[in-house]
C-alpha cells in the first residue's frame, strides 16, 4: 500500500498543468502506447472515459482522429480539467476521484487511463470503478509508472539517507502487484506489457525541476518544501546521483512503464 498525499497532489499538478504537455516527455510516450492500444483493440468504441485525464491531449488525439466520438474526461486537480477544457472542447469534462466516479454502471464501451494509477494507495478501488462504468464486455486500457521508475534518483536516494530514508519515497507498484489488482477488481486481462523510457537531463537538479514542474513531485505525506529529508540529505542524493550516473550526455531518467488491456466479462 502507498502512501500518498491526494491534497497535496491536486494541488501540484493543478499549477504543473499550463506547461505539463510540453515537459512530460515520459507520460506523452505512454499516452501513446494507450491510444494505438485502445485502437486495436477496440477501435469501434463509442463512448469512452479518461480517467486521471490530465491536460485533455489523450482526448485531443482521439476526437481528431474521430470527431464523434463521446468521451468524459476525470481528473481530480482543477487545473487539469480547466486546460483539459481548452484542449478537447468536444469532450465531457468533470472533476472526479478515480475511486468514486460520477457515471452510471455500464456507462462506457472503453475506458482509458495514462500516467495516473501510480499515484493511488491501491489500485483495486480505482480499477473497480473503471469496472463498473464498463459495459459487459467492455475494456479497460491504462498505463501505469511500475517498480523501476526514477531508478537513479531512488538509488541515490537511499545511498545517503539509508533504508530509514525509504519511508519518504514514493512507492511505486510491482508489476505482478498490477497483474493481481486487475484479477481481483473482476477484470480478465488481455495483454500485459512493459518498456522502459529513459530521458536525459543536464544533471540531477535538471532531473528534480522537471518533474516538480509537471506536478509529479514528492506525494508522500510530512513536511511540505523540505524536498526527499532536508535541504542537506538532498544535496548529498543529488550530487550521488551526478556522480554515479553523469556522463558527457548528463544523467538519465528511467520511467518503467507496465501497459494493460483487461476486459469487463
């Protein structure tokens, strides 16, 4: 189980969502795996829910492709649903927790999901009422950042804070931990795969700035503005991580990505 602060999510990626699209480059890499996964295997769906929606350019995407297609949009930060707004006028836009949606059972044909569910304590109630707002024979596509994600950072991390500094990491998901939440929310799965996507950055503080801009900062709840520990404990990770993984081409960012399809019986 994670723990995660929701308020001080909303919050974060309500101001991250002006300049979101054009920093996430992970999540837009996933958001497209998403939409060429959602065509294939339900290219005829005519009602569909984006959950966690975010800026709206999944949508964007899908509308352009088919303009009447009817699709709801969910996000629980403001922000995000007031550019989701701009960006997918065509679409149905409400703020909404992925564990209590405001649509009626069998609402949907398809629902999707990208870059949200890691950001849950649990995924069986968010994937449950993805479940429910599916129609018989409906299905479910999302994309989740698994286990290996911000691999560098974490491990150094822990180098300099030590195994009692693991308790103010996020916690992300183990992929069979994914694989077993589907089974349990009544979901039959259909494919399962992963990739990872490594982004380079001019150092470790280059790596920190891009993702505090989108949002995607530190969720664990405790002590707002005192970074992964303190201003020291941080200092030292981050001059690790520049040691340990710089090179002529800056650090690396990994973000391990764990993609399914699962269908309502």
């Amino acid at each position: 189980m994670n723990r995660v602060d929701r308020a001080r999510l909303q919050v974060a990626f309500s101001r991250g969502a002006a300049g979101y699209d054009s920093r996430a480059v992970a999540q837009a890499t996933a958001r497209d795996r998403v939409a060429a996964l959602l065509e294939r295997h339900v290219p005829s769906a005519g009602r569909i829910l984006d959950v966690g929606a975010g800026t709206g350019a999944l949508a964007a995407r899908l509308l352009a492709r088919r303009p009447a297609l009817r699709i709801a949009l969910a996000d629980l930060a403001t922000g995000m649903c007031q550019a989701a707004l701009a960006a997918a006028p065509g679409a149905a836009v409400v703020r909404a927790d992925a564990e209590a949606l405001p649509f009626r059972d069998g609402s949907f044909h398809a629902v999707v999901s990208s870059s949200t569910f890691q950001w849950l304590t649990r995924l069986e109630p968010a994937l449950a009422e993805a479940r429910r707002t599916l129609e018989p024979g409906g299905t479910l596509v999302f994309a989740l950042f698994a286990e290996r994600t911000l691999r560098e950072l974490r491990g150094s991390w822990l180098a300099v804070a030590g195994e009692a500094g693991a308790g103010r990491m996020h916690r992300f998901f183990l992929r069979d931990e994914i694989v077993e939440a589907v089974a349990s929310a009544g979901l039959a799965p259909v494919e399962v795969e992963e990739e990872e996507i490594v982004e380079r950055h001019a150092d470790a503080r280059a790596v920190l700035r891009a993702i505090r801009a989108i949002g995607a900062g530190n969720a664990v709840p405790g002590p707002a503005g005192g970074g992964l520990g303190g201003r020291r404990v941080t200092l030292a990770m981050l001059d690790r991580y520049d040691a340990t993984h710089g090179d002529s081409r800056g650090v690396p960012a990994t973000y391990h990505v764990v993609y399914a399809v699962a269908r309502r019986p």
